[in-house]
C-alpha cells in the first residue's frame, strides 16, 4: 500500500507562482508513473502532467509552459512548479502513482490551489 500526501496548496494572485509536493509513503523509484491531476468546482477531475519512471513528462495544453513537474526519488516526492497561475487554475490538486500501468493505483487527499483574479 502507498500513501500519497499533497502540501504546498494556497491561495495566491494572478501571476504567482506556488510549487505542490507529493510525498509517497512507498518507493518513487518503483513507480511506472507519477502525476498530478486537478478538479474544479462543479468539473469532472482532470490530467494535469504525469512523469514517467524514466523522467518522460507530459502535459495538458492548459498548463503547458506554465507548469513543471519532476521528482526526487531519493525523497520519493514529486513536484509541480505552478507559474504565471490563472484563476482557471483554482482547483483541488490530486498526486497519484501507476505501478503497474493502465489506470492510477493510488490517489492523494488532494490540495486547494485559489487563485485571485
């Protein structure tokens, strides 16, 4: 069993920055995937950016250029560098791991992320 923990959530204006951590109770290192994923209020939850075990990123058009994600597997944390934020980006932010490919096996509690117009 791994446990996924969110932090670094908050409220910030327009054009802010705010980096979210993810510390996972278990190996980083065994994790087919990482990633981060986002729900809206009154939105279906949605792929932000995921991190392959082999450093491959991807990310949705709406964050591209905006966002970074990486990961340290000696701290078994990910990361998502958040810049030049836009309200559109206030959400609930979710971390989540793939051991064994196909759908993610485990989920976060989640972070607020508000973003001020």
């Amino acid at each position: 069993q791994v446990k996924l923990v969110e932090s670094g959530g908050g409220l910030v204006q327009a054009g802010g920055s705010l980096r979210l951590s993810c510390a996972a109770s278990g190996s980083t290192v065994s994790a087919r995937a990482m990633g981060w994923h986002r729900q809206a209020p009154g939105k279906q939850r949605e792929w932000v950016s995921h991190i392959s075990s082999g450093g491959s990123t991807a990310y949705a058009r709406s964050v591209t250029g905006r966002f970074t994600i990486s990961r340290d597997n000696a701290k078994n944390t990910v990361y998502l560098q958040m810049n030049s934020l836009k309200p559109e980006d206030t959400a609930v932010y979710y971390c989540s791991a793939d051991y064994d490919g196909g759908a993610w096996d485990y989920w976060g509690q989640g972070t607020q992320v508000t973003v001020s117009s």
